[in-house]
C-alpha cells in the first residue's frame, strides 16, 4: 500500500465513524420514542377502564336507586295514603262569646300560677334543668321544625302523634313524610318520592334524581340542610320550647 492510498483509507475511516454514531444514536431515539409512546397508550387505555367502571357503577347506582323510588310507589298499604298527615284536618268547634271569655280567663289564671311554680323551681332549685321545657304532645300535631331556605322562603314540618309530617308554606308546601318499614318514606307535590333516614344525629334524603339531602346537626341544635349536587340549601330549626 503506497502512501496515496493509506491517506485516502485513513479519510474513509475518518468519515464513517460519525456516520456510525448518528446512526445508533437514531436508533437510540427511536427506541425512546416506541417506549414513550407505548406508557402514553397504556395510560390512555387505564383511564378508559376507569372512565368505563365509574359510568358503569353510576348506572348500577341508578338503576338501584329507580328501582328503589318505584317500590316507595307500590307499597301496600300505602303509608302516604293512610297516615294521620294526610287526613284532612277536623272542623272547628263552634263556642259561644260567653264560654269563650270564661273559657279565656281560666287559662289565664292557670298559666299564671304554673308560671309562678316554674320561677320558683328556677330560682331554689339546684338541678340543672329548665323548668320552662315542656314534653312533645304525644296526642296532637305540633309544629317541630322550621325552615329556612337559601331562596327566602319559609315552611314550618308540622308532626303528627304517629310520626308522620307535613311541610306548610314555601315551594315545599303539601310535602308529606311517613314512617315506613325502610325509614321514611317522602310525598312531594308533583308526585314524585324519596326515602329518608336517621344516621345517628343526621338526617339523610335519598332522592329520585340520584342526589342525596343531609340534615347535618350542629352543636346549636339547628340542621344544615346540604345537597351533594346543589350544595347548602337552608337550615332547620327545632322547636325550642320543647326539651328534646
């Protein structure tokens, strides 16, 4: 091999050695590339399954939760029906002027002399109890909650000795609640129902359009009335003359 020659061998080496490293390393990125783009497919196809599972839970809910408001139309009896809150309310006595005044001045005396034992239990007495309190009526409906909504309006739960209840006033004007053998069962005006029940010290609404309703006791004795799609919707306050 002449020197011509060695020189033009040293060059061709000299030029295929970078050639030879672009190659591997485009080789390398392809490589990176094909492992990269198989994570994003397997990421893609996870949150597909997920997204797939959560709608068909959803729809399980749902259909548990339809199939659940059409038994509260289909039982028998009929609590909504037969229950006192739906009755119509009885007339009026009719009572003469004269019987009215006596009838008047007796209750007056009356409170008086019971308010006067109840200063006096208040005052000497050592217990810690509040003379003033008096028990649920047991033999007649009673106003037991008041509400107040987040749109202004008002409506008063009026209960009835067989634990039933009616909404007066608001848009929830008619509303009836009755006890039944799942909790409560719920009458809204347009027809549609709802089941209620007692967690403990809350109180929890399942309704016909998948929401819930919670009554949330507060350390004031008051309820938060919070929805879990509309958020807080108002409170409801227990009649405080009464001792539980």
């Amino acid at each position: 091999m002449n020197r011509c020659q060695f020189v033009m061998l040293a060059l061709m080496l000299c030029q295929a050695l970078p050639l030879s490293a672009k190659a591997d390393s485009v080789a390398g990125d392809n490589g990176g590339g094909n492992v990269q783009a198989g994570s994003d497919l397997t990421a893609d196809r996870a949150s597909t399954d997920k997204a797939s599972a959560d709608k068909a839970a959803w729809d399980a809910r749902r259909q548990a939760q339809l199939a659940e408001t059409r038994a509260l139309h289909d039982l028998n009896p009929d609590p909504i029906k037969t229950c006192m809150a739906a009755q119509p309310a009885p007339p009026a006595k009719k009572r003469g002027p004269v019987r009215k005044v006596i009838r008047a001045v007796g209750k007056e005396l009356a409170y008086d002399s019971v308010n006067f034992m109840k200063d006096a239990i208040f005052v000497f007495s050592a217990q810690d109890v509040d003379p003033y309190a008096v028990k649920k009526p047991t033999n007649k409906p009673y106003e037991a909650f008041e509400l107040r909504m987040t749109d202004g309006s008002t409506a008063q739960v009026i209960q009835y000795p067989d634990g039933s209840s009616i909404l007066q006033g608001g848009y929830m004007d008619g509303t009836i609640v009755a006890p039944y053998s799942g909790g409560f069962v719920i009458a809204y005006p347009n027809g549609s129902r709802a089941r209620m029940v007692k967690e403990g010290q809350d109180i929890k609404i399942f309704r016909p359009d998948m929401t819930v309703t919670t009554f949330k006791k507060g350390m004031s004795g008051r309820y938060d009335v919070v929805n879990d799609k509309m958020g807080f919707l108002g409170t409801a306050a227990p009649d405080s003359q009464y001792d539980n």
